[in-house]
C-alpha cells in the first residue's frame, strides 16, 4: 500500500508521516508540484533518514543522490523525455497513466504504474474517470509492471478494488482529507492485508 502526499503544505505534516511509517507504510511518494527546489530539500530533511529508502521523488530527482532516495516517479509527460538519464538497478521507477492502452505499452522499466481515477476522487473535486476502470483492466497485457489503483480509494472500495485486478492500491484523499490520518490508514492496512 502507498501513500501520496498531499499536494499542499498541512498541519503537523511530518510527524503524520513519521507517524504513517511507524504503523507500516511501505512506499511515499512525494508530490509537491509548487514546492521549489529548496523547499523540497528542506521537506525531505526533516523525514528521519532511516526512511528514506523509502521515498519517492515526484520532482527534482537530482535530489535523490543527496538523500540516498532509489526510487524516482514520472508523469505521463516527463517519461518519455528524462527516463533514459536514469539507470537500473540503482533506482526503481514509478510512473501514472490514464488508461489500460499506456499502461500495457509501458516499458519495462517501470516497477509499477499508478491508474487513475478509480472512483471519483476524494481530493480532486469532479476528478472522475470516462470508463469504467475494471472493465478497461480486463484488456491489461502487461504483466512485468505492477498495477497500482489510485483514485477515490477508501476503506469501503478496497476489497471491491483488489478482487477486481489492481495488484495493490495508492491512498491521498482518504488520509489527508481525514480528521484522523492515521486511524484511516491503520483501517485501509487492515483490509489490504487480507489479499
């Protein structure tokens, strides 16, 4: 299971991370889109280094040798243009697409890809998709890449969400437009760990 960040600078945010480590999370992506280059360095050094190998960086990859981070995210946009500067097997690289036809042309250099939206989104307001996603994952020829399901994913539609294909699931909304982030992600672990 991962979580994104939220795009916004919140309240206590480090500690809720901090805190969202300590009860499990695997992966963080880091998505900060407004975030210059300074303000992501001073972001990232107050996460305890011993979670770093843990990170994903969304922007300013040419931090990720400073802080020891091996795992790099591209858009739909940047994939295509900056990949190749990048080599394996010292990172691991994520990507987003929209729909089941990029997803299946993706190279093999992407570990796993975010689809989305899922559900209507929780953080985007009129953030839906145009089809029905667990109809388009029945057209999924892509076995080597990982699929990650991102998008109004909650508790409630977890089950639902990994019955249907996705191989693991990606939280934003459901914890950072929570009162209680991390009671909704111990929630949301619970439930992933059935599969």
């Amino acid at each position: 299971m991962i979580v994104i960040s939220n795009p916004e600078e919140i309240m206590n945010e480090i500690n809720i991370i901090h805190a969202l480590f300590e009860n499990g999370m695997e992966l963080f992506h880091i998505r900060k889109p407004d975030y210059s280059k300074d303000k992501m360095q001073s972001f990232i050094s107050k996460i305890n280094s011993k979670y770093h190998s843990k990170l994903v960086l969304h922007h300013y990859h040419d931090l990720a040798e400073e802080f020891q981070i091996k795992r790099l995210h591209f858009t739909e946009k940047d994939r295509l243009t900056i990949l190749g500067r990048f080599l394996k097997p010292v990172r691991y690289f994520s990507t987003s697409v929209h729909s089941i036809t990029d997803f299946n042309d993706l190279p093999n250099d992407f570990d796993y890809a975010f689809l989305s939206p899922i559900y209507p989104s929780i953080s985007k307001e009129n953030y839906v998709s145009t089809k029905n996603a667990f109809e388009e994952i029945k057209k999924r020829t892509n076995w080597h890449t990982k699929l990650i399901a991102l998008g109004g994913i909650s508790a409630e539609n977890i089950e639902k969400t990994v019955h249907n294909g996705f191989d693991d699931i990606a939280l934003l909304g459901t914890i950072w437009n929570s009162k209680n982030p991390i009671e909704n992600f111990k929630k949301c672990q619970q439930i992933i760990r059935l599969f």
